[in-house]
C-alpha cells in the first residue's frame, strides 16, 4: 500500500514547482557554498600549517645597529636558529617594486611551487601572483637595474604569505609589489639592501642580549607580522563563513518548506483521515510525507555538492596563488563532502516531521472532516479598527493579519537577502571612507623615510620623527609605537571628529583605531612597556582621540620621547617628505611611498566591484525565491475570494492589486531591518578578521548605496509580483461554487 501512495509525490511537486524546485535551489545553492567554502577553508587551513611547519616561518625578525658576527655561538647559547637575510627593493619597471630576498636555507626557507631551483647567480624565483599578473613565463628573462635574470620558477615564502609592501598596508596589489628570491652570491655582488636577522624561537634573553650587544632597531614577532597574520585572519574568516552562511540559507529553506509542507497537509486531512480508515499507521503516513523533503534535500544536496566541487579546483589554485601559498597537499574531504549532502537533511526532516505530526496528532474522525475553511479572527485584528479604511486597504490589512507566519516568513527572507546585497555596499563605502577620508586627509607626505641607525642633525629636509614600539602594560597582546613628532609639522594632520585639527604642543594623542582596540579615551592614562628594552616603563596622559583608522599609534612631541629614551633632543629615526631624499640605500631601513600605497588600495578596490555583482545576483535569487513562494502559497489560500471577486465583476489590474500587493510591507520592512543587521554583521565580521592587525575601519554607508539596494530588492518585489499574475488570472470564477459545496 505504501509503494502505491508514494507514487503521488512527483504529481504533487509538478503541480507545485514553485514551492519544492525553489526550496530545491535554495538547497543546492547552501551546500555549492557549504562545499566551497569547507573544503577550500579545509585545505588552505592544512596547508598553511605545513608550510609554516616544513618551510621554518621565523618566530621574530629583528633589525640591529651591529651585526651579528658570531651567528653559530649565539645561536648553541640561547637555542635557536637564526638566518641573516638581505632585502632589497628594485624597481622592475615604472610603479612596479621587486623585493630582492637572498635564498634562505634556515628559516623561511622559499617553497618552490613551480619550476626548478636556482642554479646560477642570474636565476631568479618569483612569487606566483607578481608572475601571473604581469604574465611572466618559465624560461623568459626580466631586466632589474641593467642586468638580466632568468626566471627558473615561482616559489612562495612563509614571511610573505600575504605580500604587502610595508606594514601600514591594507591590502596587497600584484600589479605593484611583489617579492623574488636571488642566490646568497648574487645578493653578495649587488652590496645593497637591509640585513634582516629572522630568528626561529622566542628568547627574551636573546632580546636582551641582541639589545646590549647590538643595539636593536627593530624587533617584530610574528605575530604582529602583516604579511602572515592577514593571511592567517582571512583563511580563518572563510572556515567561519563556511559553517554560518549555508547554516541561515538552510534555516530559510526550512521555514519556506515546513510552510509549503503544513499547505499541502491541511488540504489533504480528509485524504489522511482516509488512510487511517483503510489501515494505514501513523508511521507510514509520516514516512510518505517525509519523502518530500528527503527529495528536496538529496536532489539539491547532490547537485550543490557537484556544483561546489567543479568550482572548487579553480577556486583553490586562484586563492592559493592570491595568498602565495603552495598546495602542497590537495584533500578533497570525503567527510565535508558526505556532509554537505547529509547536512541539509538534518535541518529539512526534522521541520517535516514536526508539521506533519501536528496533522497526525488529531483524530481520524476530525481529519476526515477536513481542514475547517473559516478564518479565525485573532486577536490583533479585533483591535485593530478597520471601519474607516477602505475596501482595499482593509483587504490588505486583513490579508496580512490573517497570514502573519508568511509575512514573517516573507520578511525574514528579504532581511536576509538585503544583508547579503547591503554587505558589499558597507564595505566598500567603509575602505573608501579610509581611502579619500582618513587616510588622506591625515598623512600629507608623499614618502616616509626610516634610517638604520638613529640620526642627531637633519640635512635631508622634510620633516623628522622618532618611533618606539611599546606594548600595553596591562595587556601584553596589545602592541604599537610611540611616534614623536614636532608640534609644527605640517605633513602630518590629526583631526578630531568635526575635522577640527589638534595643536601637538605638550598633548599626547592616540589614533581612533587604538582608542576602540584598547579602550582608551581622552583623560586616560596610558601604561605601556619599552619593547626594545624590557625594563623600561612609561605613563602617558592621553589629551585626544584623532580620527585615523590606519595604524595603532600615539603621537606625542619629539623632544617629550626622546626625554623618556634618555636621547638627545634632536634625536630621530625617520623622515616624512614631499620629494625622495638623497641619501646612501646603506642608511635606509626602508622608504614607504603613499602612492605605491594609495594604487595597492585602488587596485585591490577593484575587484570588490566583481564580488558586488556576485552578492547582488545572489540575493536577486534569494529575494525572487521567498517573495515567489510566498505569493503562491498567498494565492493558492485565496483562490475562493479571487473567485469571488472576479464574479463581482474586479478587473485583472484590481484583482491583482488586492492579492498581491499586500507583500509590500514585508519587503520593505524586511529590507529596513536588513540595514542595521548588515551593521551589526560587518562590525563582527571585522573585529574578528583584524584581531591582532594595526587597524579599524569604520562602518560607512553611501546613501545612494542604500538607494540603490532598495530599488534592487523592491524590483526583485515587482518581478515576483508579474511572475504570479498568471496564477491569479488562471482562478476561474466557477472556484468559488467548488469550495462552497466542499
């Protein structure tokens, strides 16, 4: 008897396409993204791990004014592995930077991915993204500083995972930098470039040693390394993504059916109450109501599940090349891949079952007299007084009341369809808003210049700075730099909300993006350790907060800061410039251009337009899905007073305004609530994405933005609405004699 009842299941979806091939697309669209994101976070995760493991990532990478001679004795007295390492930056062609590295063979030692390793002194490995940005081949030849290299292959390094220029960047750009490896001799013969000591263990003697011995200029964990912890903060962000996003669009998916499920079973309770007559059991009736949502799910499972993986080679070469990371072990995860055809099925069956069993909780004899036709009046519609609005205003009202888990239903779809629209619009306006705003309205210089060696007398121009990294006394984790600048600089702007700008005479000022890591405002004071020298301490009273997001920072006057260090007055490490300056490379730490930095952020920019269009399709689909079904499921339950009106003698063009506008609410108060969780979502999603990196970015939104979503998702409204015109058109008039003789 069972078989026999099963073989209605594919009559019942073909004359609902609308309800199960919609919750079939929805499926399959939560487990292409669930097996594209879990497998690709999977692999990216594992293999981050053993690149780091196999290829020695440095624990510390440290500068000093002496060099190390004794390398072997240092290295057995405090146990540890320490690689001296020469970069240096050549320009390959205009606006395009090279960074030299001579081979390592200890600590971040290069991966090679592709090709053969070096073999002569004109040998060069480039990094992956550099070499198909700009389309060099294997085998070809490129020129840097008059002399030819032959590119033996690609090869990534674990320090430059993600290859920012500086540290104050924000986000890496092929087109503009990107990183290479010659041998050690070659590197001999140039005579140029800054000797980096990457050491492998974390030795606070070796600190204070290095300190001593060797006066330090800089020592950098690697934690507070951009060019790792970017990386690792992405990758981690996509195994979130993977387990939250197909999570919601599966929550949807299952309210949607339940509602389509809980229609098709009130219309069949004399058919159920039947069934109990004729000897069927609860359990079978159960099961064969099941097969619904077990086709839905393993139908859309498989083919999202396929889906995902066909886009998944692809996608994994593109990310891995984009971070400079080898794949050095490729594992498909039969685990995520069963789990992305199961997972649906743990939310789907368990949401039939429970609509079904309210149906088969009741007795056979009140099944078999049907679901009762008459509309409850609840109680918000009591209340509500409807007797001064019109006809079709009150047909509204009521058509809303009286379907209120639709609505709600309606409007939890469109709230997320705007979040996923909105998302992209956020983040762009937030990066534009560092970009033109923050950024450029606070730095002023076209080059910063660092010594490395401390400098008493400026015969350079442009104005001076020192710099001390420090870390936070009460939280160890937090660290940044003390900036000690002139009062009267110019090329320096701090500004305080209403633009004003401060005067830095005797005023220590913190940037915004210090004040919300930390928690520090004006008045506070400021507790913080020396990190090149352990045992010094300083309290610095905070007197403003600017409003720059770009970098964890105090600025304080110079000869204050060189008072702490015990300097003299005059003493600085770095220059800000409108013009390069003419000094030997051997005394230059490193020279950052805002240019280079303002095209590494345009062109970054530009691929987010790509990812909009994506969220836009992808929440066209989602908005068209929700609104369509719950229009039909709308119609299907007024086939009777669309009868009737018809009879009464309403046009097509009133008809469907009654019936079908009566969703505009939802959309709308669907697409309003949308904002501020897009907010709420972006501001998490960032806090977690830029722990432990020298940045905030303010949450911005464009107003046209906001516009232009609205006309995205009230559009996607209207062609739901023109979808569904045909549904109403097709009600013949006789509709309403047949439910009255039911």
């Amino acid at each position: 008897m069972v078989m026999s009842l099963n073989k209605r299941i594919w009559r019942i979806i073909q004359q609902n396409k609308a309800q199960y091939v919609s919750s079939m697309v929805l499926v399959a669209l939560s487990c292409l993204l669930f097996t594209l994101l879990s497998v690709m976070a999977f692999n990216l995760q594992t293999n981050e791990e053993q690149f780091i493991k196999d290829y020695a990532l440095e624990d510390v990478k440290t500068v000093v004014q002496l060099p190390i001679p004794n390398i072997p004795e240092v290295e057995q007295a405090f146990g540890v592995q320490i690689e001296p390492r020469y970069e240096f930056d050549v320009e390959w062609k205009p606006q395009v930077t090279l960074r030299l590295f001579d081979e390592s063979a200890k600590v971040n030692v290069p991966a090679l991915i592709e090709g053969s390793p070096l073999q002569g002194n004109n040998d060069i490995l480039l990094s992956p993204s550099f070499a198909k940005a700009h389309n060099v081949q294997l085998g070809s030849e490129i020129t840097l500083d008059g002399e030819a290299y032959h590119v033996r292959g690609l090869m990534a390094v674990p320090d430059y995972i993600y290859a920012l220029k500086t540290d104050s960047d924000i986000m890496m750009d092929p087109q503009a930098f990107g990183v290479a490896v010659i041998t050690k001799e070659k590197m001999q013969e140039l005579k140029q470039g800054t000797l980096y000591y990457n050491i492998k263990g974390n030795s606070p003697e070796l600190k204070a040693y290095l300190e001593q011995r060797h006066k330090l200029l800089l020592w950098k964990p690697v934690t507070e390394n951009p060019r790792y912890q970017l990386a690792h903060s992405k990758i981690q962000q996509t195994v979130d993504l993977a387990a939250k996003i197909p999570a919601i669009m599966l929550s949807l998916t299952c309210l949607l059916l339940a509602t389509a499920m809980w229609r098709l079973v009130k219309m069949e309770f004399t058919q159920i109450g039947t069934l109990y007559a004729l000897g069927y059991k609860k359990g079978e009736i159960l099961r064969h109501y099941l097969r619904f949502p077990l086709l839905i799910g393993l139908i859309g499972g498989v083919v999202g599940t396929v889906l995902g993986m066909l886009c998944l080679a692809p996608m994994l070469g593109y990310v891995a090349m984009y971070f400079n990371l080898p794949m050095l072990n490729v594992d498909w995860s039969p685990a995520y891949l069963a789990g992305s055809v199961l997972i649906p099925l743990v939310f789907l069956l368990p949401a039939a079952a429970i609509v079904v069993w309210r149906a088969l909780r009741l007795k056979p004899v009140t099944l078999m007299r049907g679901h009762s036709k008459t509309v409850k009046t609840g109680r918000l519609m009591r209340k509500i007084k409807l007797s001064k609005l019109s006809f079709t205003a009150k047909f509204k009202v009521r058509e809303l009341l009286r379907n209120v888990p639709k609505s709600l239903l309606m409007l939890f779809g469109v709230m997320l369809a705007s979040v996923f629209l909105l998302f992209g619009f956020a983040a762009q306006s937030s990066i534009d808003y560092i970009v033109k705003d923050s950024f450029g309205d606070t730095y002023k210089y076209q080059y910063n210049t660092m010594f490395n060696k401390l400098q008493t007398e400026n015969t350079y121009g442009g104005e001076v700075y020192n710099m001390l990294p420090v870390a936070l006394t009460r939280n160890e984790d937090v660290k940044f730099s003390l900036y000690g600048v002139r009062p009267d600089m110019k090329l320096l702007s701090l500004q305080d909300a209403d633009g004003k700008e401060f005067p830095l005479q005797n005023k220590t000022v913190i940037t915004r993006a210090l004040a919300e890591s930390t928690g520090l405002q004006a008045g506070d004071t400021l507790a913080v350790r020396n990190l090149l020298k352990d045992d010094q301490y300083y309290d610095l009273k905070i007197d403003a907060v600017a409003e720059v997001y770009t970098g964890n920072a105090v600025y304080l006057p110079l000869d204050i800061l060189n008072y702490h260090l015990k300097l003299p007055e005059t003493s600085f490490i770095g220059v800000y410039s409108l013009q390069p300056l003419d000094v030997e490379s051997s005394q230059v730490l490193r020279v950052e251009n805002r240019a280079d930095v303002q095209r590494a952020l345009d062109s970054a920019l530009e691929p987010m337009k790509y990812t909009l269009y994506v969220t836009g399709a992808f929440a066209f689909v989602i908005a068209l899905i929700v609104i369509y079904v719950i229009t039909s499921l709308i119609i299907e339950e007024n086939k009777g007073n669309i009868s009737m009106l018809k009879v009464l003698g309403y046009t097509p063009k009133e008809i469907n305004g009654l019936v079908l506008n009566a969703g505009m609410i939802p959309v709308i108060l669907g697409y309003l609530l949308g904002i501020p969780l897009t907010l709420s979502s972006l501001e998490s999603l960032l806090k977690n994405s830029l722990q432990g990196i020298d940045m905030a970015i303010p949450i911005q939104f464009d107003p046209l933005h906001l516009v232009f979503g609205f006309v995205i998702i009230y559009g996607t409204y209207e062609l739901s609405k023109l979808l569904s015109k045909k549904k109403v058109l097709s009600v013949s008039m006789a509709e309403s004699l047949k439910m009255q003789r039911d």
